[in-house]
C-alpha cells in the first residue's frame, strides 16, 4: 500500500467549467470534482491534445483560475494554479461551486498557509 501526504486538503464539488489552452485559446468542456488551495481535478475532457506543463485556464462562474496541466488520464486532467488560493478564496470558491452563500463574518484568514515539513 502507497501512502501519499498531501500538503493541502482535496475539497469534493461538482460542477460545470471551461478549460481553455492559455495560447491556442481551444476550449473544452469539464466537470471540476476536486479543488484544492494549489489545484483542481477536472473530468470529462477531452485530452488528446493536452499534456503535461500545458498553460490553461480554468474558467468557472466568471472566474478564471490561470494553472498548467500536472497529469492526463483517461479524460480526466490534473491543474496545478499559478497561484495559490488563499482560504478566504478557497471557502468563497468552494460555497459558491456547492450552491451555498458566504458567511462575511467567518473568520477566515487572508493570508496563505506556510507549508509543513514531513
């Protein structure tokens, strides 16, 4: 058995998005299951002219998440963001892909997690 620690916690949603080639500009058609602070999971997408290092943009609700392509497999693509969300983003980001409203008075802080050291 292979355990993998991850620096960040995976958050399951389920929704529509666009993935489009940062320089081709070739949209396709996903669903985002997984989100994270660094990246994303997207599934049914087709992936025959996508790899590895890719520049894309994930385009959700208006937003658009600029990352690169980490893995391709069997329609399904890992995104790793050029910029990391911080938790005010990630909790905002996450409500509004579950349907949910935003509390303004959480206290989330702004700035980004420090990284553990295994």
């Amino acid at each position: 058995m292979i355990l993998t620690i991850r620096a960040h916690k995976r958050y399951s949603v389920r929704h529509a998005v666009e993935l489009h080639g940062a320089l081709d500009g070739g949209r396709r058609s996903g669903l985002i299951i997984e989100l994270s602070r660094e990246g994303c999971r997207i599934s049914g997408v087709e992936t025959s002219d996508l790899a590895p290092g890719d520049a894309v943009v994930v385009e959700c609700e208006g937003t658009e998440l600029p990352g690169r392509i980490c893995w391709v497999h069997s329609g399904i693509v890992g995104v790793r963001l050029d910029r990391p969300l911080t938790a005010r983003e990630l909790n905002a980001r996450l409500a509004s892909l579950r349907g949910e409203t935003v509390r303004q008075d959480a206290a989330v802080r702004d700035e980004p997690v420090a990284r553990r050291r295994a």
